[in-house]
C-alpha cells in the first residue's frame, strides 16, 4: 500500500515520495542522497540521530530493506555510527585544519591519510582590476592568471579554491598538472616559497555556483578564508578565496597571551 494514502504527509514528503518513484535510479540510492543532503546542509547535525526505519519506510514508502540497504552505505562510509538495532547517529566528521603554521591543502590532507585531488574549473589570464592589484601589489591591468578549482578527499569534494598569483609566479602555475599536483610543493621545488599568509575568515552561505561546484543545496554552510601569502621577502604572491563545507571543515588556532612577559604578573591577579 503506499504509505502517502496511509497517515497524514507533509507536502514535502509527499513531493519526495513522488520524485523518489519517477526518479529512476535505486530507490535505496534516493534515500541515501536525501540523508547525505541533510547532513551535509547541517538539518542534521553531528550526534543527531537519524529517523527510524519505520519512519523511513513510511517517509519513503519503501520496504524495510530498502532503508537498510542505504544506512548501510551510510555506516560504511563513516557518516554515521552507533550500535546496531538503534537509529544510527551523525558523526562529526569534519577535518580540522590548524592555522599555526602555512600548509597546502595537499599536505593538510596527505597528513590526514587521504588523497587530495583536485578539479581544475577554469585558469584564465585577465587584467588585474583595482581590487587584485592592490592585494598582489601590482599596477592595475597587469596580466595575471586566475584559477578556479574544486578539491578532494577521497574523491569527495571539500572545498572551492579561487586564486589569482603574482605575474612572477603565474606562469609556473599555469605550466602543472592542476588535478593532482601541489602548487605549493612545486613551486617550492622552483625555489618559491609560501612563507607568510594574512587570513580573514567569515562565514557564507552556498551561492548556486558554490553549490553546483561542490554538489550540495544553494545556502548550504560555508566557512570561507581570503588569503594573502607572501614569499620570504614578503613579496604578495597569492590572492585567494577558499570556500570550505562547513559540515566537513573546521579551523583551530593556538594562541597565547598577548605579553607572555606578563603572565607571572597576571597569575598573582585577579584579572580574568
Ligand atoms: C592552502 C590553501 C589552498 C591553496 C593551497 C595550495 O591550503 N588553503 O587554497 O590553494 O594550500 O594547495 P596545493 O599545494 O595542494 O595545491
């Protein structure tokens, strides 16, 4: 019997149940991209359970292995975990990414045991408008090339990189292999060396681009850095943007107080 005749639907489960049927594809396969779009849009978050098997059987208007086949996928792929018998819960998977030192995207994933790839979207050449000539320091209508990128781990996507380099460097950049190579760790190899980057970071939601780029809903979370990173000469090489999912991301800093000559002073203090 379909379940959308049997208790009182939401009009959007009953559209989801309609989709699900003229879709096509496996309906276990719908099911897991409807729970995979929750979690990556934050609906459910980190130790949230998710519904049921009844609830999605009748959600769904499947049967009961057709539910199972889905969070299986889900257990397997690490998104959620828990004691069988029980509704499975999110994990918080997200990957945290230290700001104390400089460190590529490749390396920071490499050091996380998995494999950065990247999707090379457009590099183009264009004349620098007011704005990236005076971040890279440089006279307006300079050529400079502009690169635009989504990256991976483990084949899933993270992040959406768009960077534009100094002239002296651009051309090197526009030379490599943009899916699996480092920038960072090839231009080092030429003797150029990321040293220093000034970071703002702010939060956004997914623009319809953003959204098509890293395959989620337009408005989903995303923690965005714009970076200026400098050589050791403290020449600007590098203007980017870098869109992070917020469901997969997040950034820790280690700081200190701000007069370590202070500390012994403060501690015999009251002061907070
Ligand atoms: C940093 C930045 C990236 C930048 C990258 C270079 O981590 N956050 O946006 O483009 O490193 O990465 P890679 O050396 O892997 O090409």
């Amino acid at each position: 019997m379909d379940a959308a005749k049997t208790r009182q639907d939401s009009p959007r489960e009953v559209r989801q149940m309609t989709a699900a049927r003229q879709d096509g594809r496996p309906l276990h396969h719908q099911i897991l991209d409807e729970l995979r779009r929750q979690i990556h849009s934050g609906d459910l978050g980190p130790g949230d359970a998710l519904p049921s098997e009844s609830d999605l059987m009748e959600r769904f208007g499947v049967a009961r292995g057709t539910v199972r086949q889905a969070l299986a996928a889900l257990r397997a792929d690490g998104s959620v975990g828990g004691p069988r018998g029980r509704p499975p819960v999110v994990r918080d998977r997200r990957l945290t990414q230290p700001f104390t030192h400089t460190v590529s995207f490749s390396a920071w994933i490499k050091a996380m045991g998995m494999e950065p790839t990247g999707r090379l979207i457009e590099l183009v050449q264009r004349p620098a408008d007011e704005e990236c000539a005076a971040a890279l320091d440089i006279a307006p209508e300079t050529r400079v090339y502009q690169l635009l990128r989504v990256r991976y781990a483990d084949g899933e996507a993270l992040m959406i990189e768009r960077a534009v380099f100094a002239p002296s460097i651009g051309p090197i950049v526009a030379a490599m292999d943009l899916i699996y190579s480092s920038i960072y760790a090839e231009l080092q190899r030429q003797g150029v060396v990321f040293a220093s980057a000034h970071h703002e970071i702010d939060a956004l939601a997914a623009s319809a681009d953003d959204a098509g780029l890293l395959g989620v809903q337009v408005r989903t979370p995303l923690l965005r850095t714009r970076r200026r990173a400098f050589s050791t000469r403290g020449e600007p090489l590098e203007w980017a943007d870098d869109r992070y999912l917020a469901s997969r991301v997040s950034f820790t800093v280690q700081n200190t107080v701000a007069y370590p000559q202070l500390v012994p002073r403060l501690e015999g203090s009251n002061v907070p």
